[in-house]
C-alpha cells in the first residue's frame, strides 16, 4: 500500500508544474517544467524504485546522474515550447513566423532599398529666381527604369550648384539594390539613377525654369538594404490585421495598403455591397428590395476606396499607382461588385515659430548670420524631421493639432521654448514650391490663430510643406 501511495504522489507530481499549476498546453499557453521540478520528479522516482533509504544527498553518484538527465529534459521542455509557440502568429517569431505569413498568402514584405545621389545644376539660374527649390518626392528613374524619389528637399542656386539627396526605392525588394558602375552585355549601365521621371509634375515646372537639362542627376553608389526583410514585430502586426475572409472592406483595405506607393486607405461601403452587417439583413425579401437601401441599377460601383498617395507617388499613367490600387481589389472584391477608387487631396502643412536653445553649439551673432550657420540648419531639420513624422502618422481627414506640432518642437533636445508658433495650411497639390521668389518661402496659404488647428476635411489628408526660412532662433 505504501508503494501504491507513493507512485499515486509521483503521477501527480509529473502531472503539475512546480507551482502547483499544469503543465504543457494549457489555457494560459504553454507551461514548461521548471529545472527543479524535473529533479524533484527523478528523486521522488528514484525512492519509488531503490527505497526510501538511497543516498540522493549533493555528493552522491546517483544524485549527479539524476541532475544530469534533468537538465537535458529542461532544454527539451524549452524546445516544446518553442515549438508550440511557432505554431501560432501571436508568438512566433523568425522563419517560423514567415512560414505562417506564406500559409496565409501574405509573404514577409521587403524594406526599400535607398541610396544618396547628387543634384547638380548645369545652366544659371534667371535673376528673378534666386534658388531652386526640389521638394521631396520628385520622382527619379535609373537607366533601366527603376523608380525612385527623394527623400529630402534640395534647394540650388547660382552659389550652391549641387547637393546631396538622399534616394529611396517606389517598389520594395532586392531588384532595387542598383549599382551605378555595373554594366550590362551592351556596356550601359541600367543601374545609374540619371534622370528625372517625365510624368511627375514636379519636373515639368522645373524644365520650366531651367529648361530641359538644367538639373542632372550624378549617382555614384550602390542603394542598398532592398534585401532586408521587415521585423518580426512590423510583420506579425500585419498579419493580425490581415483578414482571413474575402469580399469584405478589410481585405479591400489590406490589399490596397500592401500597394507600394499608398500612405492611407479608406473603403467606404455605405450601401453594404461588400460586407452586410446591417440589422436588416436577412428579414426581407431580395426580389422586393436591395441589401440595407435602394441602389441606383445604373450605378456599376458599389464602394469607394479613398487612397492618398505617398510622396513620389505618381497616381495617373500606365502602371502608376491608380491602377496598382485597381489590379490589387480585383483580388480581394466579388464578382460584379466594382470599386470606385478616388484619390485623397493633399492639403499641404506648414508651421513657423521662434525658438529658444540651450546647450546647443548654436553660434551668436546677427540673426541672418545664425540662421544660415550649419548648427542651426542642422537643429531645424531635426525639428522639421519631427514634425513631418508626426504629420505623416495622421490619417485621411485627420486634423493638424496645435497642440501636437508644439510637442514636436519641443521634443527636440536643447529646444527649451517655442513663442509665436503658427500653423499654416496650403492650397491642395502644393506640397511644396519648386522655385522660390522669396528665398524658398512658400506662397499663398492660410495661416491660423494661436492654438488653432489646420482643419482637414473628409477626402483630404495632411501633408507637411518644408520651410527652414520659417523656424528662426532667438
């Protein structure tokens, strides 16, 4: 009896963790063994077989054997509970996590590949023009029609003819790792980033004020890191987001969000064409009536994708990014039930204010001698840095709060006040000015009251304008 009562206590010893609790799958995940525990078990197996008087004392043999076959059974615990947490996208992590991605049809997304190149300008600016402004987001093709677009606003004049850009990827991988000094079996090289793309807007004004070839594009290093893959934590939130359903506005607006080129998607389904969820659903008669309201027959759309494109998106032309949007939903939408895909306005954002530094090396002197200082253009790009994330992170028809642009500001380390601070709001499609009249100052907008916001409206979102001229240090 005593030997049955002593296997009873060590069954129920192997089936709980050492806190009590079960181990294994259980409702709270997987619970490994502890190290302790496992020894506990082999000790009380060991009594249960050799008697209750063997030597399990620190320095015995048995006992050194009894550790020994522990520890390799708490790494194999560990193990299993890798394994079960591979199994499920919360927890996974690395190829186990890409795996699941790959069983839901939704790979792990590449980074862009970026670069820098030079901006370089060939003929004299007129007198009326005393710099030349290229906003971010002008559009540039390699040699072999890569896309790409700048990342940073560069300004030229007749003094300063060149500067350095730095150059991102429109379509993510490692086809946009280019090397400018490759050469093909004909002798170009279809990796050089040398020329502006001929459908983006931004470079038709240019060729307006410089002519054709005012500007040229010198690219003398690789782009790189097309190849890197997105981290685990970026992925798995996409992956909990994706839909596992079709002809619903989610998976619309998944696939439309993966289109490279799109900052913000919006589906409006206002008649329920994709998803009915309506109370009504299913208490009337389909012959008599139409889903959760009258539809007009004549109208082929039954929803409304809203895309705002992001900076260096091209929206109309062949392969651009209206008919990327168009060729992803056709994936995702039922048949006979047909988009209408409308692009959002971008309301340009700007903001001017006075700041106080301490701690900086911010040189001293006339003001017109400090602003052009590299210190100080150094720390309003910073600042300006803050506010464009802020700006970009806001979604379609979101407003531009006062309040938020003032922590940005002064976010910024050594920024100890900010007086005077003023939003602006510029006409749509003027995300900035190509040439400056009035030393890169941007024209024409709508400046706002202490402590009030840019207002946005529905089909609208908010983009920041560049303007260092507009940040001045007290």
């Amino acid at each position: 009896m005593a030997e049955d009562a002593r296997t009873t206590e060590l069954e129920e010893l192997a089936r709980t963790s050492g806190s009590g609790k079960p181990f294994g799958v259980t409702a709270e995940g997987f619970v490994p063994k502890p190290l302790a525990r496992l020894l506990d078990e082999k000790m009380a197996a060991a009594h249960v077989l050799f008697g209750p008087d063997t030597d399990l004392t620190a320095g015995s043999a048995l006992r050194k054997i009894l550790e020994i076959i522990a520890l390799e059974e708490a790494r194999a615990w560990v193990h299993l509970g890798l394994a079960y947490e591979d199994t499920r996208v919360s927890t996974a992590v690395g190829d186990a996590l890409s795996r699941l991605g790959a069983e839901l049809g939704l790979p792990r997304p590449h980074h862009r590949a970026t670069g820098r190149v030079t901006l370089k300008l060939v003929t004299g600016l007129p007198t009326d023009v005393p710099e030349l402004v290229i906003p971010r987001g002008t559009r540039l093709l390699t040699a072999g029609g890569r896309d790409y677009f700048t990342e940073e606003t560069a300004t030229l004049t007749n003094v300063g003819r060149q500067v350095s850009v730095a150059v991102t990827a429109l379509d993510p991988g490692p086809e946009s790792n280019v090397d400018p000094h490759l050469t093909d079996a004909t002798g170009a090289t279809p990796g050089k980033i040398n020329r502006f793309h001929p459908d983006d807007p931004i470079v038709r004004k240019l060729a307006g004020t410089t002519g054709p070839g005012g500007v040229v594009i010198d690219h003398t290093t690789a782009t790189t890191g097309g190849e890197l893959y997105w981290s685990d934590s970026r992925y798995r939130d996409l992956l909990v987001a994706y839909p596992r359903n079709l002809w619903t506005p989610d998976a619309v607006r998944i696939a439309v969000t993966l289109v490279p080129g799109v900052r913000q998607v919006l589906v409006k389904d206002l008649y329920g064409g994709l998803d009915i969820n309506q109370p009504i659903f299913g208490g009337f008669s389909f012959l008599e009536r139409l889903f959760s309201q009258e539809r007009n027959l004549g109208n082929p759309c039954f929803f409304t994708v809203l895309v705002a494109p992001e900076e260096g998106a091209l929206w109309k032309g062949p392969g651009q990014l209206a008919d990327r949007v168009a060729t992803a939903i056709d994936q995702v939408r039922p048949i006979g039930v047909a988009p209408s895909i409308e692009k959002a306005e971008q309301v340009g954002v700007g903001f001017s204010c006075a700041i106080s530094v301490d701690g900086l090396p911010v040189p001293v002197g006339l003001p017109e001698a400090v602003k052009v200082s590299p210190e100080a253009v150094a720390l309003k790009e910073r600042i300006l840095d803050r506010v464009r994330r802020l700006v970009l992170a806001l979604g379609i028809g979101e407003s531009v709060r006062y309040s938020e642009v003032l922590w940005a500001v002064m976010e910024e380390p050594g920024v100890v006040d900010a007086r005077a601070l003023r939003l602006r709001r510029f006409p749509p499609e003027q995300p900035s000015a190509p040439t400056g009249g009035d030393g890169g100052r941007p024209q024409g907008f709508q400046s706002f009251g202490a402590e009030k916001d840019v207002p946005v409206s529905p089909k609208e979102i908010a983009q920041l304008v560049d303007s260092l001229v507009e940040i001045t240090i007290a």
